[in-house]
C-alpha cells in the first residue's frame, strides 16, 4: 500500500509528512508485522509541513496469552524506526518529545 502520513507534534512546531509503501503480515501464532519505507515521489507538500523520510518504520504486535496459552486481550507493542526530519526540530526536543509519541 501506498500511504500518505502527517504527524503534529506540537502546537509551536511544524508539521511533517511523507510518502511510504507499506505492508503487514499476519502470522498463525497471532503476531502481526507491519513494515514501510519512504519512495520517491513527486506529491507537493502540504502546506504547513516539511518533508521528512523513513527509512525504515516496523511495528511488531504479539499477543499476550495465560499460562494456559489462552488470549488476556493485551498486546505487547515493538516500534522500530529511523526518521530523517529535515532539520525541522532540535535534537533535544525531539529526545524529550519521543516517549510522548511512543506512550
């Protein structure tokens, strides 16, 4: 899938978005994975936003089951990524604002 993303993470901070080809895959045992990556693309910018790439986005959610092998209804959640962001948020912001976005 072709996706279009825009993330605010700030009132007093721009905006930024990107273009990524994206999948998922779900496993027997319950595990999804889902990975995408920036392409190349000639889309125009929103206004408002710069430009920033991923080069690699991947979550992996696996259920959480008893000691009986039974489903709790929880998800253990595992984000990997790497975002260039185009100089648009200092380092030190963007370290005290990344547990927020993660929580």
């Amino acid at each position: 899938w072709l996706c279009y993303w825009r993330a605010s993470p700030a009132p007093i901070l721009w905006d930024i978005d990107g273009v990524d080809l994206t999948g998922w895959r779900m496993m027997g045992d319950g595990a999804l994975y889902q990975v995408s990556a920036s392409v190349p693309h000639e889309l125009p910018f929103s206004e408002g936003a710069n430009r920033g790439v991923d080069l690699y986005w991947g979550y992996e959610l696996i259920p959480i089951v008893n000691s009986q092998g039974k489903p709790t209804g929880r998800t253990k959640l595992t984000l990997i990524c790497q975002t260039i962001l185009n100089n648009w948020l200092p380092n030190f912001i963007a370290n005290m604002k990344i547990g927020d976005v993660l929580a």
